[in-house]
C-alpha cells in the first residue's frame, strides 16, 4: 500500500533528513516509525502526503506514485492525525469530523452521518459530544476527535504524528488501547511516528527503529526486542527489551502446565486423598463443562463436606492470548505462584513463572529461526 524506493531527503545545508530509505507498509498494516528528535521518522512520514517532498527516489500510495498527483487531492484521501490535533475553535465536533467529506462534495446530511458513526467508534457518543466545542473537551477527548476526523472519508492510509504524546500516561495507554480495538475494526494502512519504544511495541505490527536519517531495523516488535539488528538498536531498545518482550509476546497453550483437577461435589476427603498421593498442595476446581469453578487447598479439605464447600475464588487468570506481562503482573499483584489461563470460561491450564520463563525464551527463539513458537522445546532453548 505505501512504498518507499530509495528515498532521500537532504536540506540545502547538506543536512541528509532520510538517505536512500526503502521498505514496504502492506495493505492494513500498522508500522510504528519510532527514534530520537530529529532522526528523520516525522520527515519520512510527511513524504508520503507531499507535505514535504524527497530530494530522489520514489513514494508510492496504493501503486501511485504521489509525485504526479494533485497535492490537495492526495492528501484529501490520507488521513492525518497529529499531537496538537488541530481541531477548528469556531465549528463544533461534529462538524470537526465532517470537514474532509464536506470538501469532497458531500452532502452535509450524508456527512453528519459519518461523522457521528466515527464519534461513536471513537468512544464519543456524538448526542453528548457532537455539539461541544473543542474547548469544552478535554485532551484526551480531543485527540479521539482528531482520530475521527481522519478517518471521516474513509481513506486506506493513516499518518499519525505522535498522536497520543500531550496526554498524561493514564489517558494515553486508554487512547492507546481505544485505537487497538478501532484498528481491529476497519484495518487502515498506519504509518505511525513516535520517539517512544513502549508505545511502538504495544501498536505497531512491524517496527521501524530509526537512526540520524536511515532505518537501522524493520522487524515485528518481538524480533526488534529479542534480535536487535545492531548495537544502535540493542542501545535504543534497552536493556530491560527482555521486560518489554513480555508486552508482545501472548501466552499460548503450549506454554501451560497441568494442575491437579477436582470437581465441586467431590467429597473432601476423597479429594485430599487423591492429592496427597499426588504430592500436590491444592487443586483447581472445574465444573462438569471444564469451566473453572475456582481452587481449594489440600488443608482446606479435612473438615468433610464437598470440595464445593472449600472452594474459593480464582482471582489470578488471564484469557488465552493475553500477553505474557499481564500474567506476570497479576501473579505479582495476587502474590500467586501461578495463573490460570481460560478459552472463554473454559480452563486450559496454568502459567507459573518457570512456564512463563520458557515462553518468553521460546518466543526469542522461534524469531530467530524464523519458525512458529510451538515448533521450539525448551530443551531446543536450553542447548542453544
């Protein structure tokens, strides 16, 4: 959708912005363009709506190659989102977000429309927010109107200039995690500029670290996290990128142990029997579909009656999928040595930190192979 063919950009005094930059953006891909100020990520992003134009080479939308389209017109098909998002002080939001398909012609009913539909995608409800002006709307309001606006005539390409940086961070991983779930919906191609590491790993499907004016690495977040390409990039990434990997890195079936299992009308006795030829300290409780009931300890079991009657809650679990840092986090919050993982309300098994551990190694891995997770063992990890 968005290509770029040995693309330089060098200012009069010699400076060289971006020098000889080639990649690919494929159709509804999210790439995150993040590095330092003044490395060249904001101008290689401008290029591609004319707001700056290249010294050489080539840009191409959709198989266009944008030098040879009207400015205006192109840019009237590129959403463009920044910072400061740059809403008009004198319309309401409603008419904020209707501005790019009233300039192209549509009827002001028509765009009215879309503009409440992108409201509500947003998370605005257009009857509370659609009439308020932009300053009776609060930062993180604003920016989803930014957002909304964008994506008003429905263009394939989404530039996005540090988009969630004037927020503080509670409103901004909420923005973040708004934007996840819209993505989901409509799958716009996304060039998407930040000097932030954690925000590129989190949104983006494919990485670019950047370095003074060139691509030092394109890859998936896990891989930029788990292979650096370079030293630049091992230095830029951190050298916590192991903690940052377990944002990227889901937790999979194969990743979980098996617990001892008991039903809610076991009898108590009967249940700690069974454990204690196990050498197990507590079970989980499922019901009769597999669903998880909760967990009971083997002390808990001597007092007769049901295992139902023993049971408690299972506070510690993550859905199938989570990444592996939402596990981690709850299993310190919770103070557990393990969570459980569900499919829905269907146990699959547990996480513990040893599992959790050998996942993550796994993860790196299988990137560095170029293979799927499950096709790497731990024992594979291990001599490597």
């Amino acid at each position: 959708m968005i290509r770029f063919e040995r693309v330089t950009k060098r200012y009069p005094d010699g400076t060289a912005a971006v020098d000889e930059l080639s990649f690919e953006v494929a159709e509804g891909e999210l790439v995150t363009l993040v590095g330092p100020s003044g490395c060249g990520k904001t101008t290689t992003m401008m290029m591609v709506n004319r707001l700056v134009e290249p010294t050489s080479g080539r840009v191409f939308v959709d198989g266009e190659d944008v030098a040879t389209v009207d400015p205006v017109r192109l840019r009237r098909r590129i959403g463009y989102v920044i910072q400061q998002v740059g809403l008009f002080p004198h319309r309401t939001v409603l008419d904020n977000t209707a501005t790019v398909p009233l300039l192209l012609g549509w009827t002001r009913a028509r765009a009215r429309a879309r503009a409440a539909e992108l409201l509500d995608l947003v998370g605005l409800d257009p009857t509370t927010y659609g009439p308020r002006y932009p300053d009776q709307l609060s930062g993180g309001q604003r920016q989803r109107v930014g957002v909304a606006r964008a994506l008003a005539a429905d263009p394939p390409v989404l530039l996005m200039d540090e988009p969630f940086g004037a927020v503080d961070p509670v409103v901004r991983e909420q923005l973040q995690d708004e934007f996840l779930r819209m993505q989901a919906a409509v799958r716009k191609t996304v060039l998407l500029v930040t000097h932030d590491i954690e925000e590129a790993v989190r949104l983006g499907d494919r990485i670019a670290v950047y370095g003074p004016g060139r691509g030092e690495q394109l890859d998936t977040p896990g891989a930029v996290l788990g292979a650096p390409a370079t030293p630049y990039v091992a230095e830029f990434v951190g050298a916590d990128r192991g903690l940052k990997r377990l944002s990227v890195t889901a937790v999979e079936p194969g990743d979980l142990e098996q617990p001892p299992l008991a039903r809610p009308d076991e009898p108590a006795d009967r249940a700690a029997a069974r454990l204690r030829a196990q050498g197990a300290r507590w079970a989980v409780v499922l019901d009769t579909a597999g669903d998880l009931h909760g967990w009971v300890g083997i002390d808990a079991l001597g007092t007769g009656g049901s295992v139902g009657d023993h049971a408690r809650r299972m506070d510690a679990w993550v859905p199938v999928g989570a990444p592996l840092r939402q596990a981690f986090g709850l299993m310190l919050q919770q103070d557990a040595g393990w969570v459980a993982v569900l499919d829905g309300a269907h146990f699959l098994g547990v996480l513990t930190p040893a599992t959790l551990h050998e996942a993550l190694r796994r993860s790196v891995d299988a990137d560095a192979r170029g293979v799927a997770r499950g096709q790497v063992s731990f024992d594979s990890v291990a001599k490597a």
